[in-house]
C-alpha cells in the first residue's frame, strides 16, 4: 500500500515545515518538541512501510 505511506510521508514533512515556522515564531518550546516526535513518526512509518529497508 504505498498510498498510505505517501500520505505519511507528506504529513511528517508537512510537520517539519511547521516546526520551521514554530522556530521562527519563537513559538513555546514544547509545542515544537511534541511535532518534531509527530513529525519523526510519520516520517519513519512512511518509510518503513514503503519496505526501502529490506
């Protein structure tokens, strides 16, 4: 199903360009910690998922 893992992958980089812009906002710092884990997340079960690994 890479479907599902295409959509995982653009939301964990749709994440990081948050935490880019939480960064520049000097937005508070928990709030960019819990998206980078969301980010990092998506990023790796997208990956993971798209079996590049094995």
């Amino acid at each position: 199903m890479t479907g599902l893992s295409t959509i995982l992958i653009v939301v964990g980089l749709f994440l990081l360009g948050g935490i880019y812009s939480f960064v520049k906002q000097q937005m508070p710092k928990g709030l960019i910690v819990l998206l980078s884990i969301g980010a990092a997340m998506c990023l790796t079960a997208g990956v993971l998922r798209l079996d590049v690994w094995s």
